[in-house]
C-alpha cells in the first residue's frame, strides 16, 4: 500500500507543479503536462494490481542459474591462483 500511494503521489505533485507554474507563468490553468501527469497518477492508482503482476516475473527471475554457474567459475580460478606452486623434486 505504501509503494501504491508513493507511485501514485510523484505523478500527483509533479501534476501540481505543471499547473501552479503555468498558472503563474503565462496566467493559463489548462496545461497539457498537468493532464497528462493526472492521468498518469489515475492509471497508477487504478492499474496497481497489474503493474505489480508485471515487475513480478522479473523478481522471480532475479536468481539465474546461468549467474550462479559464472561466479562458481570465477571463484575457481581465484583459488586455483592461491594454491602454492608444486616444488618439482630433482633427480640428481
């Protein structure tokens, strides 16, 4: 609820301040910016449910085995490189 109503609020001020500057700007209340940032702000509150569905698969997805497969192979080679090297014993 909370990320509803701060996704919902951006839009809203940022709808305030495109009518208060134009009202105060050039004296016209109507400004297409405004009206736009208003419908956004709408759509936001109105179409949570739908925009949570859609960031959803993208957090179900964060842990890919493909990057956990890199990292075991990185992880590897640095501790290869840490080993001390094999003394070779002569033969004399």
């Amino acid at each position: 609820m909370i990320g509803k109503l701060i996704a919902t609020a951006i839009p809203l001020l940022l709808a305030f301040y495109a009518f208060w500057d134009d009202a105060l700007g050039t004296g016209y209340l109507i400004n297409p910016f405004g009206i736009i940032f208003l419908l956004l702000a709408a759509v936001t509150w109105f179409k949570w449910e739908a925009i949570r569905e859609a960031f959803r698969p993208a957090k179900d997805e964060s842990n890919i085995p493909t990057i956990d497969a890199i990292a075991g192979q990185i992880g590897g080679m640095f501790s290869q490189r840490q080993r001390p090297p094999r003394r070779r014993s002569s033969s004399n």
